[in-house]
C-alpha cells in the first residue's frame, strides 16, 4: 500500500510541474495511476459526409464525402528512474471536392505527443511535454486554435519544467514553453501565431490529495500579420489529486497585457475537471476566461482589435454500456469579444460552437467500430471576414489494434 501512495504522489508530482499541457483538459490532475505498456500499433480508416466543405454561408456551401485513413503507435514506461509515454498518429483525409475554405482535397491528419520525466533525486524532476498536430480541423480544447477550420494547420506545443522540494510541504518550479500555428493555406496565414512563455510557481501540499500555489508567467506573442502583444498574468490555483473518484484544477488571478504602447489589466479564470461519475461513466471538462490575440487582424479594413477577450468552455462524456458498447458525446463553445478597435472599428462578438454525439463496438479486442455526428455553428461577427456558417459532419469507421 505504501509503494502504491509514493507512486501516486510521485505521478502528481509530473503533473504539477507539467502544467502546460497541449488540451485544456490536461489541467486536471489524472484519476488512477497510468499503467506501462509495450509498444502498440493500429490502423483506421472512415468514411463521411460533410455538409459544409468549403467551410462557408449556407448559401453557397458545397456538400460532399471523404475518407480518411492512417497509423498509430504508442508506449508507456512509468516503472524506470526515466519515466516516458509517447502516441503517434500518422494519416491523411481525402475530399471529392474542395474542401475547408481552400482549393485542395488533400488533407493531412498527424498527431505526435510524448512527455519525459526525470526525477534527479526525491525532491527535485524535470518534465518536457511535445504535442504536435497538423490537421485542418481545430483542436478547440488546445487554447490557440482559431474558431473555425481553415485548412492544414501545424499546431506544437514545447514544454520543460523543472521542479524542486524546500521541504516536506513547499516546493518551487520555473517552465518555459514554446508553442503556436501556422497556416499552409495563404488566405489564413495573416494568423499565424507563435509564443514564448516562462514562469515561476511555489507549492504548497497541503496533503496527498490537495496541492496550493502561487503564479506567474510572461508571455510573448508574435503574430505574421497584425500586433504582437506581451502579457504578464499572476493567479492563485488549487489542484485536487488521487480521488478514487475525480479530480480537478482551478485558478484565478489577473493578466496584465501590453500592446501597440497600451496596457491593460483583465481577470483570468482556468477550471478543468474529471470525474468518473458511476462504473463506466466519466466526464471531462474545462473554462478558460483570459485575453487572447486571436484573429485581432483585419485585412480587408487594415485594422487591429487591441483587446479580445475569450472564453473557452468544453466537455465530454464517455458511457460504458456494455463491455461491448460505448457511447460518447462533447460539447465546445469559443466566445470571442473584440474591442479597441482602431480609427473607430465597431466593436462586435465571435462564438463558434460545436456538439458531437457517437458510439463505439468492439467486435473483439483488437477490432473496434466507430459512427460519430458533429455539429458545428459558426457566428463570426457582423465586421468579421470569416463567413457565418453550419456545418454537419457523420463518419463511420474501423480501427483495429495490434
């Protein structure tokens, strides 16, 4: 019992000084201790129907199919001095038309991840988290994707934290972190966007469960087209670990924010949660409050929108009906408030929201079927250069795993 609890502290130790996590959901501390693994592979492949391939008003939306298809591999090895766990999914998404706003029918569909951990004595680790997309549909829960898809996008996220112990109860950790996009279609590159953070924490464990701590993180934005903007944020948060049953993380504080010589100060809000509810049913979910630089250029008036203020909320649930039969559902919303424009731009509101129902059947072990429905609405604005649009999208697939 005893060896279990260390493992366990230690795990959430990772986490804690792993905070920069590529999803939103990451946040939370993990429920139950991960378990290692040899290296997995698979394969799968889908078929769907897109109600909205060119991404655009319901007027002049073009309907059509696609198929996709692609690899995965992952290992995990918590047992070592050198813990490390890694997933790769390697892919592609063919069109019969063109398709996301752009003029291809040629998609790629890649993920890489992986972390290392590396305790240098009892009270002291350092942890690198990579995350690497390039996909063209966005990955909402990431804190960086714009609200809408627009073709291949490269999405990373480099993370290394350092963490030490000053005694039974305190400890410190600085961070430094990488991360950003970048657009292959030339219309939406005036996004393209890259940040370099660092940061300083202290600790307080009030217990095995419950973990205290003081922050601040500076942050700097640097956009292809449009202002770059520094931002100095500073919050209190709590982290609620090794519940049987959930978990969750939850911070506060304020975000001083510097741009074309103005500065402001905005309240941040960050909540992420698990929880598995009864046996086979859990759930996930985060909020993020802060102000972005997110899609604050307008090309075609030449203007910037110096403030954009954004919150991010999602949620998922996955049904154990049987050990055959699961059932998924998701929900995402993106609110996005510009304001400050310059010359005297109107402000105006962003959302996007997307809905998502689905089942899984294994067939055997190794063989899983999939059928999943996504819906997505779009209301950019009435300034805004992205179209309004509704967009709904069934695919039906196999995966099977050796």
């Amino acid at each position: 019992m005893k060896s279990t609890v260390l493992k366990a502290l230690a795990l959430s130790g990772i986490l804690a000084v792993s905070s920069n996590g590529f999803s939103l959901y990451d946040s939370a501390p993990p429920i139950g201790l991960p378990e290692s693994h040899n290296v997995k592979y698979g394969v799968y492949t889908s078929v769907g129907y897109d109600s909205n391939l060119n991404n655009t008003d319901r007027a002049n939306r073009e309907d059509g199919g696609f198929v996709r298809f692609g690899v995965t591999a992952s290992y995990a090895d918590y047992e070592a001095a050198t813990k490390k766990q890694f997933s790769a999914r390697i892919g592609g998404q063919l069109y019969d038309k063109d398709a996301m706003g752009t003029d291809e029918r040629t998609f790629s569909d890649i993920s890489i991840s992986g972390t290392l951990s590396h305790a240098f004595s009892a009270g002291s680790q350092y942890v690198l988290d990579v995350d690497l997309d390039y996909t063209p549909e966005p990955d909402y829960s990431n804190g960086i994707s714009a609200a809408n898809t627009q073709g291949n996008c490269l999405s990373w996220s480099i993370s290394n934290a350092y963490s030490r112990m000053i005694d039974c109860r305190w400890s410190w950790t600085a961070n430094v972190s990488y991360n950003g996009n970048i657009y292959t279609d030339s219309f939406y590159e005036q996004d393209d966007r890259t940040y370099i953070s660092g940061g300083l924490s202290l600790n307080l464990r009030q217990n095995s469960r419950t973990t205290y701590g003081l922050n601040t993180t500076i942050r700097h934005e640097d956009r292809s087209e449009g202002l770059d903007s520094d931002s100095w944020f500073t919050n209190l948060s709590v982290a609620h670990a090794l519940s049987p049953t959930d978990s969750f993380s939850f911070s506060v504080g304020v975000q001083a924010k510097f741009i074309d010589g103005n500065s402001d100060l905005y309240p941040t809000i960050d909540f992420s949660y698990r929880r598995v509810l009864t046996k086979g049913l859990s759930a996930r979910a985060y909020a993020r409050f802060s102000n972005e630089n997110v899609d604050t250029f307008s090309r075609g008036g030449n203007v910037n929108y110096l403030s954009n203020n954004t919150l991010r909320v999602g949620a998922n649930l996955d049904y154990e009906f049987t050990h055959k039969v699961t059932f998924t559902g998701g929900v995402a919303l993106i609110h996005s408030e510009y304001s400050e424009g310059q010359y005297g731009s109107p402000d105006y509101d962003s959302s996007t929201a997307s809905f998502s129902v689905g089942m899984r059947y294994k067939f055997t072990n190794q063989l899983t079927g999939s059928i999943n429905y996504t819906y997505t609405y779009g209301d950019p604005g009435s300034v805004s250069y992205i179209n309004h649009y509704n967009r709904d999208v069934i695919t039906a697939g196999l995966s099977y795993s050796f």
